[in-house]
C-alpha cells in the first residue's frame, strides 16, 4: 500500500500558505482601499469648506477684527466640538462652523489690505499658498513616503512657536513677529507632510478630523506668508 501521507501533509501546508498569504494581504488591501475613500472625501470636504471660508471672509471683509481672546474660544470651542462629533453627520455642520469662523477671523484683516490699495499682496500670498499646498500633497501622494518621523519635530515646534507667541505678548522684540510667521510656514508645511502621509498610510481614518487638520495648517500657512509678503512688501 502506497503511503500518502506526505504528499497530503505537503499539500495541506500549500495550502495553508495560500491561505495565509490571501488572508495576510486582505488587511493590508481593505486599509489601502479605505485611505483611498478618507483621501478623496477629505479633499472633497476640504474644497467645500475652503469655498465656505473664502465667502464668508469676503462678507465680513468691512466687520471689526475680533479679539483674541475671542479667537482663540470660537477656535478650540468649534474644535473639540466637531472632534466629538466627528462620528455623525453634525460633524460635518460643526466643520463648516469652524471654518466659517476662521473665515471671519480673515475677512477683517483682507479688509485692511484692501483699505490700503494691497490687495496683490492678499494675491501673492493665496497664490504662493496654494503652490506649497498642492506641491507637498502632490509629493506625499506620488513618494508614498511614510513622514510619521514628522511627528516629534511638529511636536516640538508647536510648543517652540507658542512660547515665542507669549514672549511677544509680553515684549516687544524687533523681528520678533516675522521669526515667529516665519516658523509657522515651516511648521504648517510640516503638517501638511505629516497629515497627507497619515491619511495615506491609514492612520487617520476620520476624513472630517482630516479635514480640519489640513484646513488649520492652510490657514497659518496664508496668514504667515501673507505677514512676511508685506512686511517685506513694505505694506506692514
């Protein structure tokens, strides 16, 4: 009698790899298909609320700056409420609040540039945002790279900027503003990586979170370069 033995035993454990080998890679191919879906509706939801902001500082182009005291408890207020909500569909409302809002913050201060005839300032610096914005997301998306490395220099910069931020609260020290606008278009571009990368890799999983992070590093990124465009301009 023929002994089968190991021929099956060799047989089953082919197939066990086989097996192993499609069950290994379903993850890996369902986490790829899923930061493909947050990828594409957080630039949807990036596009609308970009849209939104830009129209509602316009509107409030002509209204008093606010505060910022005012500033910072509409921000971190909008912020960890639509991080609450982030799971629903109010999640998307309160994205739209906080960028409306942060639009507000905007209209006051292009209203001033328009006052003083620099509008082409407003211009260079939306242009030169949108040029930074779109060249990192286009190296991100096309390296593949992994800028999770990112995250202790973002870490640190973000404490690095705000000490400076209350120094120059406090003291008035020449230069001081534009280092500080200056750290801030290193530190948004920064995020921009490290953001895009996350979401790639499938570590954010949450396009409306996505979406805010992106919009936030946007927005320090405009008004940075828009502060060292004029004050290099001459027109700060």
């Amino acid at each position: 009698m023929q002994d089968n033995r190991f021929p099956r035993s060799q047989a089953a454990s082919s197939q066990g790899d086989q097996l192993g080998s499609v069950m290994g890679s379903q993850p890996a191919a369902l986490v790829g298909a899923e930061a493909s879906a947050v990828l594409k509706n957080t630039y949807m939801l990036l596009g609308l609320t970009i849209t939104f902001s830009a129209v509602i500082a316009y509107l409030s182009m002509n209204m008093p700056r606010p505060n910022f005291i005012v500033i910072l408890v509409g921000f971190y207020g909008l912020f960890f409420l639509t991080a609450k909500l982030r799971n629903s569909a109010w999640g998307i409302v309160s994205t739209f609040a906080l960028t409306g809002f942060m639009g507000y913050t905007l209209g006051p201060i292009i209203g001033m540039f328009a006052g003083a005839g620099a509008m082409p300032v407003v211009a260079n610096a939306l242009g030169l945002t949108a040029f930074v914005f779109f060249g990192l997301s286009a190296y991100a998306l096309i390296s593949r790279k992994d800028f999770s490395f990112l995250a202790g220099f973002i870490t640190a910069g973000f404490f690095v900027l705000l000490g400076t931020m209350v120094l120059g609260f406090f003291m008035n020290i020449p230069g001081l503003q534009l280092a500080i606008s200056a750290g801030f278009v290193l530190f948004s571009s920064a995020a921009i990586l490290y953001e895009t990368g996350n979401i790639i890799h499938g570590g954010e999983r949450n396009y409306v979170m996505a979406t805010i992070g992106l919009y936030v590093s946007i927005y320090n990124l405009f008004l940075s370069l828009l502060h060292l465009l004029s004050a290099f301009g001459g027109d700060d």
